[in-house]
C-alpha cells in the first residue's frame, strides 16, 4: 500500500505524542504494529515508523529531498576527510510534462514510481537514490571510481529506456531520462551546493545535446572552483593557527 502524508506534514519527533503520531500513521496507511499497546517493541515500531514516514518520499520510497540533504553534507565531509572518490548524479525524466498532459497525472505517477524502481534495483544499497523534485532524482555514489563513474550512469540510462510503462489498460509508453554527474573533489573541502550545482550543469548539458543521453563532469583531478580552493586554504590557515602555542 502506499503511505502519504500531506505535502505540508513536518514531523518534529521532539514535540509529537504518542496519540498524534498514531493519528499520523494512520492518516499515512502505514501498519500498526501487532504488540501490545505501550510495551517496547511496540513503541520502538511506533518510532521506526515515523521515521520512515519522515525520511522516504510518499510517491516512491525512495529518500525525500531532506534526507538527501543530510545525506549529501555527510557524504561531502567523508570525501574531504578519508579522500575517497564519490560521484553524484542528477537525474530527470525526459518530456515528462507531455506525460502528464497527454495520459494525465495518475498516469504521470505511475511513469515516476517505475523509473523510480529502477534506479532503486540498479545502484548498491550502500548509495543514497532520491526523489528531490516532481520528475527530479538523484543518486549519491561512495566510494565510485572516475572510470566506472559513467558506466553506472550508462546502466541508469539504458535500464529505464527499455521500461513499458502501462498508463492506462493494455496501453504502455516508454520514456527516457537524461543524467548529468559529478565527482566531489578528493581532499577538498566542498560544499553540497557546489557539489550539486556541477552534476546540474553535466545534467543541463545533457538535455542540450538532445536528452536520453549521460554527461559526466571530465578530469576529475583538475577541476577544483577558486571557491573550494579558499575554503581549503582557509581550513589549513585554521588547523596552523590550533596548533600555534
């Protein structure tokens, strides 16, 4: 069953009782636990479910926009920190809004939960996959190599080309996504934004060369902003002046 909450739902577990969030894992037609009322395991159901609720996407499962955030800040500071290489991707269904016009929205819906199990089936379970707008996804790739960063975009690409969607009885259409990607620079002290305002550019040049087609940022190791620079000399500065007696 799928659980939905409110376009407009925050939860704050700090101030939420207990009736309130049952009320909200009804309202969502999430399952309620089977174990006696107040015992332990089912309060810590209870809790396991609200923050499934609060952390997935409603439409697919998938991480929501604010947990990708938090996934993504975490996954900046691992790179600068350990050195490793991390690729993010950018992801959007090609002409999705002639979707919607054309099959109307539930149809539209169904075109956004298949290419979202696709990219969920596809990348490890270690990597984050997202829903972070309408048509919009993104996926963070630890530990991803440069030279099979473009590959795994390719497999994305290829696997919801071949998709039939079924949109309405016995009636099926195909649809394509366009990918723009990105390395965080290894040992440098990014920033999501920066992060991502890169994977958008490989993504919008994407849909300029003609969609249905994977764009990754080239040369890697070079391509370190004046801003991440100063922010790199500016963490050393610091680290010297800590270690000055």
């Amino acid at each position: 069953m799928e659980h939905r909450l409110p376009a407009s739902t925050l939860i704050d577990v700090q101030t939420l009782d207990l009736d309130q969030a049952l009320q909200l894992l009804q309202q969502a037609g999430a399952p309620l636990p089977d174990e006696a009322r107040y015992s332990a395991p089912w309060l810590q159901a209870v809790i396991d479910a609200l923050c499934d609720l609060s952390s997935k996407d409603a439409l697919t499962g998938l991480v929501n926009r604010r947990s990708f955030e938090m996934a993504l800040a975490r996954e900046t500071d691992r790179v600068a920190r350990a050195g490793e290489p991390a690729l993010l991707l950018m992801l959007d269904i090609d002409h999705f809004k002639a979707v919607n016009d054309t099959y109307g929205h539930a149809a539209g819906d169904r075109v956004i939960r298949a290419v979202a199990d696709t990219i969920a089936q596809t990348v490890r379970p270690m990597d984050v996959a997202a829903r972070v707008g309408g048509e919009e996804f993104a996926v963070i790739l630890p530990s991803c190599a440069s030279h099979v960063g473009l590959a795994v975009a390719e497999r994305l690409r290829e696997r919801v080309a071949a998709l039939g969607v079924e949109v309405a009885p016995g009636q099926m259409i195909r649809v394509t996504m366009s990918l723009g990607g990105a390395f965080a620079p290894q040992w440098v002290r990014s920033s999501p934004l920066l992060w991502t305002e890169r994977a958008d550019r490989q993504l919008y040049r994407a849909k300029a060369e003609g969609r249905n087609r994977a764009c990754l940022e080239p040369q890697v190791d070079s391509l370190v902003s004046a801003e991440e620079k100063g922010m790199l000399f500016a963490s050393m500065n610091l680290d010297t002046q800590q270690d000055l007696p």
